[in-house]
C-alpha cells in the first residue's frame, strides 16, 4: 500500500455548500408557447409530400439506372419542392 494513502483523510471541507442554490421543493412548470407549432394538417401532409417524392426518385434511379432521368422527370423534385413549401406555410399558420 501506497504511504501517502490515508484511508478516510478528506482535505475538502464538507461543512459548507457553496456551489449550490437552495431551491424550493415545488417548482412552477414553465409554460409552452401558443402558436408556434403551426398546423397539425400541413406539417404532416407536407412531410408526407417530401417522403413521397424521396421514394419516388428512387424507385426511377434504380429503375433507368441514372441520376440524368430523375432530374429530366419533374414528378419527384416537384412533389419534394410541394413538401418543403407546404412545410414552410404550416410553421406560419
């Protein structure tokens, strides 16, 4: 065993909290704002959209084999591009 060790010596003073706050038992629930949610409808449908148009440009990559046709084809990025504005319009309303 270690001379220096001294089992139960502590060189901190354990009579003082100092690094604490005295806080009451009951603390007031902080409430949540009202609105910034935005509307249930719109965010759902428009992240179905976004689903929506992701599986759909790759089903057609895999299909035609090339990044060329999913670009040339305005399905998916249009139903991707409607998720993402929809997204946006339901964060307002």
């Amino acid at each position: 065993m270690d001379p220096k060790y001294q089992a139960g010596h502590d060189n901190w003073p354990t009579s003082k909290r100092e690094a604490y706050q005295d806080r009451p038992h009951y603390q007031e629930m902080r409430l949540k704002k009202s609105g910034g949610e935005g509307n249930a409808f719109l965010r759902s449908l428009g992240g179905t959209l976004m689903v929506a148009g992701i599986a759909w440009g790759a089903y057609n990559l895999i299909t035609a084999g090339g990044t060329q046709n999913v670009l040339q084809s305005p399905g998916p990025v249009l139903t991707c591009g409607a998720g993402i504005v929809l997204s946006l319009l339901a964060k307002l309303f």
